[in-house]
C-alpha cells in the first residue's frame, strides 16, 4: 500500500521518472507472488508423482491432487489481460528443480508413512523422471 501512495505522491509532483521506478518495483513484486504462488503448487504436484514412484501405486486423492496442482500453476502462470505467461517452459523448469528438494522432504514423511529418510527415498525415484512428469503436466502450449 505505501507504494500506491508514494506513485501517487511522484504522480502529483510530475516526477514521472520516480514514478516509473516505483511502478517497476511493484511489477516484480508481483511477479515474485506469482512465482511464489508457481512454486507452492509445484511442490504439492511433485510431492504426489514422487509419491506414486516410490510407492509405485497411485491413489484417486493423489490423482486429483496432481490435477489440481497443474491446473492452479496453469492459471496462475497465465497473463490475464497482457497475454503470454509469468513464466515461460525454461523458467516453468528451473521452479520445478527448486521446489524438487522441498517436495522430497515432505514426501519423506509420507511415503511408506514416513519409513523412508530423505536421501534414502532421493535413491529410491528418479527426479529427472518425476521433473519431466510434472512439466508435461504444466507445460505452457506457446513460448
């Protein structure tokens, strides 16, 4: 909210180039929700492929899960009004890798109902796999 106020402020005085240093920083604080946003959902759509290879089984809640996931990253990644996407297939990729660790940890306590340490279950599946799975799960169809 102070930055709307502060743009304001520039706005009023004239200095449009204070303002327009303002607006860039509310740009990416907005894409850095967005990405946050991309990663939350990343980590649950992991968590459930490595949980349906360690286990190698699935359940219809894993399923819907994976479902859901993909389709809120999806949407969040999307650009309502300007068209294209947050996050372009390389960008999509590297937020997958960087939520992978997390997902392992979480999956950990949850795989075999939680036998499994994490290096243990990281020897157990195959993350090149599992991050394959989840990007053509969430792959934009336009770069």
């Amino acid at each position: 909210m102070e930055e709307l106020l502060a743009l304001k402020e520039r706005l009023l005085c004239g200095d449009i180039s204070g303002a327009l240093v303002i607006v860039e920083e509310l740009e990416e604080m907005s894409r850095d929700d967005k990405i946050n946003n991309i990663r939350s959902y990343a980590i649950i759509l992991l968590l459930h492929l490595i949980k349906q290879q360690a286990e190698n089984r699935t359940t219809r809640s894993w399923e819907v899960s994976i479902r859901n996931s993909a389709l809120e990253i999806n949407n969040k990644n999307k650009r309502r009004k300007a068209g294209g996407y947050y996050l372009k297939g390389e960008e999509l990729q590297e937020t997958l890798a960087e939520a992978y660790p997390q997902a392992l940890n979480l999956a950990s306590l949850e795989v075999a109902e939680g036998l499994y340490d994490t290096d243990t279950l990281e020897q157990m599946v195959n993350q090149d796999a599992i991050l394959e799975q989840a990007f053509s799960w969430i792959a934009p169809t336009r770069d």
